[in-house]
C-alpha cells in the first residue's frame, strides 16, 4: 500500500558490524513485497522503468535529502 516513492531502507541494530547485512536484508524484503528485481550490475544511465530496488531506494532517499516533500494526499490530485 505504501507509495513506491516513499520507501526507505534502514538498520537500527545497535551493532555497526552488522548495519550493512540487515539493511540489505530489508532491501530483499521491499524488492520480494513490491515485486522489484534487485540489480546484479549496475548501470550508470538506465531508463526508469529498468530500475531495480537499489536504484528506486537510491532516488528516494535522493528526493529524501534535498526536502521540499508533497504532502500524500497533494500528490494524487497534482
């Protein structure tokens, strides 16, 4: 039900050794839910609709850092 362009990925495991992995794990979790492949190579210029969940993660969390965010509900009606 989350909109795709609102998903993050992210560890709270209070053991830095260990971030990498579940993060990773959650990665695999979002891809397998919103039926997303997980890029095996990665490719500098890409169409939208080839991206893979890391490229889709990495362009939210893009969108994340520079602000401005579109309340939800604004977005469907614009």
């Amino acid at each position: 039900m989350c909109s795709p362009n609102r998903i993050l990925v992210e560890s709270d495991i209070n053991d830095v050794d260990k971030c990498s992995e579940r993060t990773w794990d959650m990665l695999q979790i979002v891809a397998q839910v919103k039926g997303w492949n997980i890029e095996d190579k990665w490719v500098e210029e890409i169409e939208e609709g080839k991206w893979g969940a890391v490229r889709k993660l990495e362009e939210n969390w893009k969108a994340f850092k520079r602000g401005n965010h579109v309340p939800f509900e604004q977005q469907d009606a614009g």
